[in-house]
C-alpha cells in the first residue's frame, strides 16, 4: 500500500490499518483480533471468509468522533453477479487515552 497523504489520518492509524489487513491477508485471526478495539470482539471474523486484494486507501471522513477510512480494493473470489470491486470502511475512534482503536468495518 503507497504512502497515505490524508491529513484526517494519523500514523498510529495508519499502523493499526496495515497491521489489520496484513492478518485479513495472511488470515492471522489473532493478528487481526489485536488490530481491532478490544471490545469488537469476533463480530468480523466473517471478513476472512472473503478474501480481498487490497489496492488502496480512499479519502478518509470525519464522522463525529470518528475517522472513517475506506480501503478499497478486489474480491478475489469471483462471485457470479458480484462486482469485483469492494471497499471496507475501517472505523476509528479514539479511546479514553487518546489511542486510536479500529472499532468497527463496513
């Protein structure tokens, strides 16, 4: 994935991203697990039923307290009628110690 230039998106967010799609990629669930806010849980684990090649990173949008950051890429299972273009927004938040913490995907 190129350098991000988005000035709604931190480094720490960055880091937090990469390391999540690295797990969606290797298939690593505790990899994963640990990229996301700890109370998420194993809501997303269904993700990994879909692989995806990752391509990039849209615009990101502030949303309240959150940054959302759309990443965008293809299904690598092509599924007939499915377009194989998708994107998943990655929700960030900030918790109560100002870190920023992947609390939900789109």
């Amino acid at each position: 994935m190129n350098e991000v230039k988005d000035p709604l998106i931190e480094d720490a967010m960055i880091t937090k991203l990469k390391s999540a799609i690295a797990a969606f990629v290797s298939k690593d669930l505790d990899q994963f697990h640990a990229a996301l806010a700890p109370n998420v849980g194993t809501a997303h684990d269904y993700l990994f039923d879909h692989p995806v090649k990752f391509t990039g990173i849209a615009e990101a949008v502030k949303e309240n307290d959150r940054i959302l950051v759309p990443v965008i890429g293809e299904r690598l299972n092509k599924e007939e009628g499915y377009s194989p273009d998708i994107r998943y927004t990655f929700y960030f938040e900030k918790n109560k110690d100002g870190v920023w913490k992947i609390v939900s995907i789109d």
